[in-house]
C-alpha cells in the first residue's frame, strides 16, 4: 500500500533532496509544501500518512501547523525535522503533539534513512490503531445486538459498559447508566438478579454460570447467566463481565428429554453401576438406583438440581468438573474420585464421562456419568503396599504434571494432571514419553530426561507443551530425576516433574521484545545514555554515543567510567530517584572532570529486562551553551555599567540645565527668549524620557521568565497613580502568566496611557478569557479613544502628541516571552487592548472571583 507523505519546508532544495531520498521505496509517494499556508491547503484537499516539518518556516513555525493538525482531527503522525538541536524545542515539539522529533545533521544517507524508518513505523502504528478502532467499533455494534443481557462493571459496582438490551430492561438510556452504581438506578427485580454475584467472581477468578427467573417486556422468562472476570494485564481482576440469555425455550427441550429418557429407565435400572444424565446446565435429569447406591445423594431426590447440590452439597459448579469438561470438549473423560458418604463412608469410584452430542447439529446437549465402585480394588491396592498409596495419593494430589518412566523411556504411571493435558494421547501408560507427549516415533534430540539415564544426576529443559497434530500449545519445565535400586544403585526409572509455564515464557518474549525495542530507541539517541545497577553501580548499558566515545563499558563501574572517581560520586542522585521517588524524573547540570565539558543529565528509575528498577541516565552535552550564556552574562554586565554610569551622569546634567532654566524663567523678561528657554525645556524632558526608557528596556529579559499573578500585579499598578474620581474594575480570575519579571510595567503603561491621553476617562476595567488561541486579557478605558490614524502604530515608538515609548516598551515585555499586545478590532468608544497569552504559559487558580471595585 502506498504511504503519502506531505513534507513542509520554507528551503526549495531541501524539500527537493527529501522527496528524492524519500521516494527511492517504491511504496512512498511524496508531496511538498514551501509554507505553512500551503501545507494547510494540501492537509484539507487530501489525505496523507504523515507530514513531515521544519519546525520554523518563513510564514509561521512548524509546531503552528501541528496544532492545527490536532485542532482539525486529521489523524495523521507528524514528525518535526529539523536543524534545530536545542532541548527546549524537542520537549516543545512532543509537548504540541508531535510523534517524532529528529534533528538534522550527520551523513545524509543514514539521516534520511532514519527518517523513513521512523515514519514507517509510525505510519502502520497509526494504520494499526485506526484498524483497531474499526474492530472495536464493529464489537460495539455486536455486542448491541446480542439477544443477551450483556454489561460490564468494575470492583466498585460502576457500569462500564452496557448494551442496548440490558438498557431496556432498567429503561434508561446508556450515557445515565455509565459510571453510576446500583444504589444510583433504579434496578426491576431481574436487574437485580443478573447484577449479584460480582464479587464472588473477582474473588475466584473463575467463570460463573447461573439460571434465574424474572419479567422481561411483561412476560416471564428464564435466564442463563454467565460471568466473566476480566484480568489486567498483571493477572488481577480488574471488573466482571454479564451475560444472560433468555433460556426459556430450553424447558421444553428438558421435557422432550426427559420422557426419552423414562423409556428407558428400566432397562437402566438393571444395571449394576451407576448410570445418570445431566443436561448443559449441570442439572440431573435421571439417576439409575446403582447411582444412588455408589453415590449417595446429600439432597434427596435429586431429579432436576443440579448435581453439585444434589450429590455434593454444593452451591456452584466444582472448579475442576470433568463432566462440564466432557461437554465443552466433546470428549470422553476417564477420572477416579474419592469421597465421604453423608453417612461418612469412604468410598472410591471410577468415573467415566461420555458428552451427548446432537448427531445433526454436532453440539453437546449433555453428558452421561457411568460411575463403577472401586473400593475394594482399592483398598486391595493399600493392602498390597502403603508405600504405592502414598505415591499415589501424593501424585492426585500433585497439580502440576507427574510422569513416572522406565529406563526404555517407557510411562510408568502419570498423575491426572498428565493426563488432563495429554487427553487426546489417552490412555499414556505403556506408552513412549515421546510418542505420548510430543507424537513422534523416535526420542526428542534435547531431552534432560535421557541426560538423566545417561548421568545419574537431575537435569532440567523448557521443552514445548505439544496438543494434537504435534502443535506446540504451550511451554514446560521439565524437571528429571533418577530413580535407582537402593541396593545396586543402578537406575531403574526416571521420575518427570513437570510444570506449564506457557504465561511465563509468552511474558518473558513480550518484556524481551520491548527491551530490545527500548535499546534500539537508546542507539538511536545521539546524547549519551546509560543504564547502571543502582546497588553494585555496574554499567548494565550504554548507547552508541558513549561507546563512540568511551568503548564498550559495559560490566565496568559507572562512576570510575564516567568521573575518574574510585568510589561512588559524592553528588549521585540515586535517592532522587529511588525509594518514594520511583517513577520520577531528576535533571540536574554537572561540569564532567573526566570529559572537561558540560552536561544537562536527567534521571530515572525505569524498569529492566530482569524485573528490577536500574538507572537510567541521558547527559545534554551544554558545554556551548554554557559558554554562550556566560559571554552573555559578562556582556550584559558591562552594558549594564556603562548605561548606568553614563545615565546617571547625563540625568545630574539634565538636573543642572533644569535648575538654570528655571532660574532663567524667573529673571527673564524678553518674551522671545523665553519662548527659547521653553524649547529647551521640552528638550531637556524628551531627553530624560529617553534615559527613563532605556533604564525600562535594559531590563527586559535580564531575569528569567517566572509564574506572574496578573490580578495582583495589576493592582499593584494602580496603587502608582491617584486615581480621584475614576473607577477602576479588576475582574480576572486568580490566575499565573509566566512571563518577563517586568510584566507589572505593561499595566502601569497602559493606566498611565488613559490618564494622560483619555482626557474624560472615568472608568478602567480588566477582566480575561479562554480561547482557542490561549488566553485574552481585555484591558478597556471610556476616554475619548486613539485616533484611527495612529492605531496601526501605537506600539511603535514614539507614536502621537507628545507620547513617549510606553506602548513600545510594553509590546517589547509581551514579546520576549511569546506574548502578544494588540489594539481590540472593531468600532467602540474608549480604548480596548488585548493581551494574548499562549496554551501552557497561563494557569488558572480560581475560574470564578467576583470583581473588585475601587
């Protein structure tokens, strides 16, 4: 099937190399896109596999167009491919939603390579999970349409899932009955019925099968019910499933079958041995008199219970019941039991199980029990020998397998178990263990029990469990020991213990799988990663990076390897990481002795192929990125030395000319010079609003982005001005925006903007608002507005009479940090200004405050 790429790159010769590389596989297909307009066009029109993008483009960065990919509902994977190498845009990239993030850089052959790799991978990912959903939607509908009963609930008693029938009978809808409890509905009394029994279910950890009777649509009916305890992934139930089909029809099935079954009562009578007939549902429908004799019944008469109460007192189906085992396998089953009479009388019996199967429909309708008295044979055998007995009973008693052979490999005695697993071979005694237990003519070429003949000695092999046909349907340990004559010490046999352990190996293939899978990701990183035992500090792992680096290490001590140190590092993070903090990540910045450089290291405690917690750690190489921030420091620093130096001499000069024109002013009568002196003045004050601004702007981005409290902030802005008769309206919620440490600057701006230029302003207001953009904080005056000439570039500097870099200044704040200041579009009175914040840059403390009025 042909895979549809759109690659999306603002570099024509890059988009030109990717879709000749990409499109050598016969199966890709490749479209291009120079902008992010134009990708957006392509997504709408047609459909694709993946998209691959340069995370910035000319008209708009890449992540822009994932997030309009995820907003749309296009289901497509979306790889960022780009130069850009720094953490910060990976985590932001898988933050938005990308698949995958893979940097540029390297030989291009195996860059793109890599590239294609990952976007086949992700593309049958994605083919998988909408196939996945197209079957769990068709389950859906099967489910809906089942004449049954069916729900789901969890260990508390919630709904989970329902289907339409079961919505019927309580008479409400699906979406009321999910997440609700019994005692939240109102239940009919056959709800009530099919609903008890959960938790004896989840307890066992076994199917359940039950009749009841109750009303369904005002007739009386009979229902089969059936539950299901559902295991997660540890094994543990995790919620119970109901199934409960109308079985009315079968009474008159078991009446038909019963009058068969009178006919011939008295032929059967004159049998000696037990005879008795049970339908599906365990129930009896004739027991000859032998039967009562070998089996006396705890609950007279018997005929119609079911025969665990009848026989066995009872309440529910025995666990290992081999008559049920006969009618779902369709096969005649061969069990010798022992048990106490109600007048507590031993007593052994040789059971046989024969399944009654419709010769039309070939389904088992029933089964017939013949049961013959062994007792005496019995209790001849314990005569004979206690020490035979003992094996014996221990052997019933055994529930893994038990093989006893001789030293022709030929099967001695076996205990049920055996023979339970190998029902199709019956009977295994006389037999070759090879031909019994895997169906061949000749021995096994790796057998532990041959070994064991050969050496004297116990030996062990995982040797597959075979069914019919030789198919392997299972896993065993196969546990050999010798049998010898204590008093030649020869051997005579050979005793097989013998254990299914097909969930084991199918787990242990499964967590091996995704281990290799796991380290193939690791190689695949360029940063250095290891994987260490948190206990002896051995290497247990490292990447490609390292070993290009460093070698093969693993097996040496992490911290000799990686710090030059005899002992363990003084600074290990170890109980950052373990102990309370197990699935937590700890980054931390170190500067390396040993590799003289810097590195970003984050840690974690993950999970190994052996079922431990080890650690795992990914070092960033920084060492550039130190260096850039420390030259950058010290620039700042001298910038920073020299702006005050030379602003404060130049502000006590201004001070100077001030204090001289004001004294000029006062002895000045010539009007024309003092029109002069004014001049000066104004310019002497444009000179100390430039010195005021640039002291503002020298802060921006000096100190890192914080967590802001804008309700707060903005009324520590107003505290800065008497406000007299204006009213001022703080009506945001009580929410953080990170943002520059100047952002108090911006509302201070914006209030002194109204009171300088509003003229007849009376009100101030600030309130915000959810978007699909992020979040908007509306800021609004009633003064006389901003001419609509000026609008386009009131941010600019120095825009309008006698303005200053106020606006400007607070535009330059917004943006360091990806916020974004703008006029409010359209016609009003007043001035509306919109602060834009971005998702994940604002959080909301309380959604709802009432506003503050001053």
């Amino acid at each position: 099937m042909t895979i549809r790429i759109l690659v999306v790159n603002d570099d024509p010769t890059i988009l030109e190399l990717t879709k000749a590389h990409l499109e050598r596989d016969d199966d890709i297909s490749v479209d291009v896109a120079e902008s992010a307009q134009t990708a957006k066009d392509l997504l709408s029109a047609g459909k694709y596999d993946a998209v691959i993008s340069n995370y910035q483009l000319s008209d708009e960065m890449g992540i822009e167009i994932l997030r309009y990919v995820r907003s749309t509902g296009i289901q497509v994977p979306f790889v960022i491919f780009t130069g850009k190498g720094r953490e910060d845009v990976a985590i932001d990239a898988l933050n938005a939603g990308a698949d995958a993030y893979i940097q540029k850089g390297g030989r291009p052959e195996a860059q793109f390579a890599d590239l294609l790799c990952t976007v086949r991978d992700l593309v049958e990912r994605n083919r998988s999970k909408r196939k996945l959903q197209e079957i769990q939607s068709i389950l859906k509908n099967l489910i809906d349409n089942l004449p049954a009963f069916v729900f789901l609930r969890d260990l508390k008693g919630r709904y989970l899932a329902v289907n339409k029938m079961f919505c019927e009978l309580l008479g409400i809808p699906e979406n009321e009955i999910l997440g609700r409890k019994d005692e939240e509905l109102s239940l009919c009394e056959l709800a009530k019925k099919l609903t008890k029994g959960d938790a004896e279910v989840a307890s066992s950890g076994r199917l359940s099968h039950s009749q009841d009777h109750g009303v369904f649509k005002g007739k009386e009916i009979t229902v089969t019910i059936t539950k299901i305890p559902i295991n997660d992934s540890d094994g543990r139930t995790g919620a119970v499933a109901t199934m409960a089909y109308d079985t009315s029809y079968l009474t008159h099935i078991e009446q038909a079958l019963l009058k068969q079954v009178q006919l011939f009562s008295n032929v059967l009578e004159s049998v000696q041995d037990g005879l008795c007939v049970l339908d599906r549902d365990m129930n009896v429908l004739y027991a000859n008199s032998a039967m009562n004799r070998i089996y006396p019944p705890f609950n007279p008469p018997i005929i119609g219970k079911k025969c665990y109460y009848a026989y066995d007192n009872k309440t529910s189906r025995c666990p290992d019941c081999n008559a049920w085992r006969a009618i779902e396998k369709k096969e005649i089953i061969r069990e010798r039991i022992f048990r106490r009479d109600p007048d507590d009388k031993e007593r052994w019996i040789e059971v046989f199980h024969f399944p009654l199967i419709d010769p039309q429909t070939g389904n088992s309708e029933g089964v017939i029990l013949y049961l013959r008295d062994i007792t005496d044979r019995r209790l001849a055998e314990r005569a004979l020998s206690d020490g035979d007995r003992f094996i014996s009973e221990v052997l019933l008693s055994i529930q893994d397998g038990v093989s006893i052979l001789d030293k022709d490999l030929n099967i001695v005695r076996v205990n049920t178990a055996m023979e339970r697993w190998y029902a199709h071979a019956l009977p295994l005694v006389g037999k070759k263990c090879y031909e019994a237990y895997h169906g061949r003519t000749e021995p096994c070429e790796v057998c532990p029990t041959k070994r064991t003949l050969a050496s004297g000695k116990p030996s062990y092999e995982i040797v597959p469990k075979t069914g019919p046909e030789r198919v392997v349907v299972g896993w065993l340990d196969l546990y050999s020991f010798p049998i010898k004559n204590p008093k030649t010490a020869e051997i005579e046999g050979v005793i097989e213990y013998v254990r299914d352990v097909t969930d084991r190996e199918k787990a242990k293939a499964e967590l091996e799988a995704k281990h290799q899978q796991l380290l193939s990701i690791f190689n695949s990183i360029d940063d250095l990663i290891y994987v260490s035992d948190p206990e002896t500090y051995e290497v247990l792992f490292v990447n490609e990076a390292v070993k290009e680096m460093l070698g093969d290490v693993v097996g040496k001590k992490c911290y000799k390897v990686f710090q030059g140190f005899d002992a363990p590092c003084p600074f290990c993070t170890n109980d950052k990481i373990f102990g309370k903090n197990i699935g937590l990540s700890y980054t931390w910045e170190h500067q390396n002795l040993v590799f003289k450089r810097w590195f970003r290291c984050t840690d974690r405690a993950i999970m190994w192929s052996d079922n431990r917690f080890v650690r795992f750690e990914m070092a960033i190489d920084i060492t550039d990125l130190k260096s850039a921030e420390e030259k950058l420091r010290q620039a700042n620093l001298k910038l920073n030395i020299l702006g005050d130096v030379t602003r404060h001499d130049t502000l006590n000069k201004l001070a100077t000319i001030q204090l001289y024109l004001d004294l000029m002013r006062n002895t000045c009568k010539d009007s024309a010079l003092l029109q002069c002196i004014e001049k000066i003045a104004d310019a002497s004050s444009f000179i100390k609003e430039q010195f005021e601004f640039i002291s503002d702007y020298q802060k921006i981005g000096v100190k890192s982005p914080e967590w802001i409290n804008v309700r707060t902030e903005f009324d520590n802005a107003v505290k800065g001005f008497a406000m007299g008769n204006i009213s001022v309206r703080n009506e945001l919620a009580d929410m953080d925006v990170y943002a520059d440490p100047m952002l108090g600057k911006v509302f201070y701006n914006l209030i002194e903007n109204s009171l300088k230029h509003g003229r007849t302003v009376t009100e101030i207001a600030i309130r915000g608002e959810e978007l699909e953009e992020g979040y908007r904080i509306l800021y609004e005056d009633n003064g006389v507005g901003i001419p609509p000439e000026q609008r386009p570039m009131i941010f600019k500097a120095r825009v309008g009479e006698k303005s200053g870099f106020g606006m400007y200044l607070a535009a330059q704040i917004c943006a360091i940090t990806g916020l974004s200041i703008r006029l409010q579009k359209g016609s009003y009175a007043g001035t509306r200004v919109e602060l834009i914040i971005p998702p994940g840059k604002f959080r909301i403390w309380a959604r709802k405050r009432d506003a503050q009025t001053r």
